[in-house]
C-alpha cells in the first residue's frame, strides 16, 4: 500500500514560483511512475506532470516550459517546481502514482494572485 504526504504551496503573486514535495511511504516508489494532479474549482481534477521511475518527464501544454517534476527515490519524494505561475494554475495539487493506486489525499492549495 502507498501513502503519499504532500507539502508546500500557497500563495504567490502572477510570475511567482513555489515547490510542492509529495513523500511517499512503501517500498516500491522507486519503480512506479509518478504524477502531479491538480484540481481547480468547479473543474475535473487533471493531470498535470509525470515522471518515470527512469527519470522521462512529460507534463500538460499548459504547464510545459514553467513546471518541472523531478523524483528522489533514496528519499521516497518526488517534487514539483512551479515557475512563471499564472492566476489560472490557481487549484488543488496532488500527487500519486500512475494510474493512481493510493488514495488522494488533501492535497496542497496553490493559489496565484493577478
């Protein structure tokens, strides 16, 4: 069973940055992939990030150029580096496997301010 902890966030003014952490608990982080969710308000909860257990990325159109996902399996956490924010990433972020085999937890609000 996977657990997943996310951390950081908050509130940023437009072309800001912040770092979300998400820690994983069991023993086979190392060898799945690995996503970054998000959910704005009144919206679906979309995919935003992913990254493999051999370090691929691939990330939405809308975030390409100014998120950067990246892993550290000695540590169980993967990461997610959010530059140039824009008002409209403006949601909820989560992180969890893919396809998603561990509860989503609480998540982390991000919220970017025009």
């Amino acid at each position: 069973q996977v657990q997943l902890v996310e951390s950081g966030g908050g509130l940023v003014q437009a072309g800001g940055s912040l770092r979300l952490s998400c820690a994983a608990s069991g023993s086979i982080f190392s060898i799945v992939t690995m996503g970054w969710y998000r959910q704005a308000p009144g919206k679906q909860r979309e995919l935003v990030a992913v990254i493999t257990s051999g370090g691929s990325t691939n990330y939405t159109d809308s975030v390409k150029g100014r998120f950067t996902i990246s892993r550290d399996n000695a540590r169980n956490t993967v990461y997610l580096q959010m530059n140039s924010l824009k008002p409209e990433d403006t949601a909820v972020y989560y992180c969890n496997t893919i396809p998603p085999i561990a509860t989503f937890g609480r998540g982390r609000q991000v919220t970017v301010s025009s």
